[in-house]
C-alpha cells in the first residue's frame, strides 16, 4: 500500500523531492493556502495531489516532509504541531544539529515520530546527483519513500542529529567556499588588483579562476536562503568546540546579495561584486 506523503513546501528542491516519491508509488500531497503561484504551477505540472490548507495535509498524511528555507523550519514545525499531526516528521532542512534536536524534542512531546534528513546536491532530477541521508529510528520508513526515484538515500543511524551535521559539513565547503571567493574578488576589485590575482590563480591551478566565478554567479539567485544556512553552519561549528566567526562572516556575503531572489538571469561576477561592496545600511 502506498504511503500518503505531504511536501512542505514544494519548491524547485521540495518538488523534485515529491517527485521522486511519485515515481516510486507513493501518493504525494501538498496544501494550496499560502502559497505562492510559482509554487501552485510547480505542484499541478508533478501531479501533487492538492489539499486547502495544513490542517487537512496533517490530517491526510502518514509522512510529512519539510523542505524550506533554514530560519522557517522551526516556525513549520510549530504550525504541524498545532494540527495535532500523528505521523512520521521527517525535516529535511539545511539546519543545524542543535536545532534539529530541539524541533525533535518538540515533536516527540505530542509523540510525532521524527526523522533528522540533510540533502546534498541539486534538485532530484536524475539518478546519482542528489542523495538524501538520513537519521533517527523511522529513518527506514522515510528512506523507502524513494525507493524507485531519482533521489538516493541513505540511512547513517539512529541519533537524531547526524544526517543535519553532515548536510552543515558539506555545504560548510560547497558555500562556504563560494562566500570565501566572492569576498576575495570583492576585495581584489576594490584594490585595483582583481586581473592581476586572477592572473596568478591560473599559473597555480589553471581553470581555478573559470570555476571560482561560475560558482559564486550560480549562487546569487540563491543568495537570499543561503544567509540562513551559513548562520546554521555557525552555529554547527561552535557547539562542535570550533570558532563560528567565518561562516557568519560568509552569511552578511550572503545577505548582500538579497536582491539577485528571483532574478530572471543569473548575475555576471561585475554584478556581484558590486553588490556585495555595498555595506549594508
């Protein structure tokens, strides 16, 4: 028998995510309240099936699954939990283990079964570029979901907390890399000296410069959500005993770059260096 499985909320990740359950039998639901048209055209071309609002998706599903920006997931949870929701919770948000855990506790005071779930990679498009771990003692349940889909799993254990802090170590050097390099040209514009490092990148590690460039325009459209994550990844490492500062230095790089969200083209690296050179006010 197939599973009834809510998304929240089906974005570009969320709905790749609903349609690799789709493609392995299960029947996959979404709430239409509050939600923006984007997001309505997104479900109806899956196949989602549509309910009116959160309380009815609680009520419907076996599994829910979060999949948002990082500073909604704890407000996303409160909302399920006030539909006295009785199935399986599975976050799969770019958040930190400590958060993870106290959204865990929450759900397991009204026994919401909770499984900890981290995605490293692009939207589940084809197999073998998108993994899901996962975490926690239904994480098997969760994981069977996509049994036939595009989306790989993998289940690391029982502990609540190690499918987030490798989601957070990982993408601590993806985007984190990518904030470190923005900041670098950023201050090479300034100085006048851009050309000339680039320059020297490329006697070190030829194509260092075409990469670098490629992945900080690639990010800026993303920008906006990524700020949250590197805060996340902060505070990843400080409970893990190691110094947090950079990756809330990489969040302000980050949040200067608010304004590419929803961008019809992605920005050229002129674009982005100039907007993250404007302090905030």
């Amino acid at each position: 028998m197939p599973a009834r499985i809510g998304i929240l909320h089906p974005g570009e990740m969320g709905i790749s995510i609903a349609a690799s359950a789709l493609h392995s039998g299960q029947d996959v639901y979404w709430c239409e309240a509050g939600r923006s048209q984007a997001s309505r055209q997104r479900a109806i071309g899956a196949g989602l099936k549509s309910l009116p609002d959160l309380q009815e998706l609680c009520d419907t599903c076996d599994v829910l699954i979060s999949v948002c920006p990082p500073h909604g997931a704890s407000q996303l949870a409160s909302e399920v939990l006030a539909c006295n929701y009785q199935g399986i919770y599975a976050d799969l948000n770019a958040i930190a283990p400590d958060t993870v855990k106290t959204i865990a506790a929450s759900m397991a005071n009204d026994d919401i079964s909770f499984v900890d779930g981290g995605i490293i990679g692009m939207p589940a498009i084809k197999p073998g570029t998108t993994w899901l771990y996962l975490s926690g003692t239904e994480a098997e349940k969760v994981a069977e979901c996509f049994s036939n889909g595009p989306l790989e799993t993998s289940v690391l254990g029982d502990e609540i907390g190690q499918a987030s802090g490798l989601k957070m170590c990982f993408a601590a050097n993806s985007k984190g890399t990518a904030a470190l390099h923005t900041a670098i040209l950023g201050a090479a514009e300034a100085m006048g000296v851009r050309q000339a490092l680039e320059k020297q990148w490329e006697i070190y590690t030829p194509g260092f410069t075409e990469k670098s460039q490629a992945r900080i325009k690639q990010v800026a459209r993303k920008a906006w959500r990524f700020s949250g994550e590197m805060k996340e990844i902060a505070a990843t490492l400080e409970a893990s005993g190691m110094p947090p500062a950079f990756f809330l230095a990489a969040a302000e790089i980050y949040e200067r770059q608010a304004a590419f969200k929803d961008a019809a083209e992605e920005p050229d690296i002129e674009g982005v260096l100039e907007m993250v050179s404007r302090k905030p006010e």
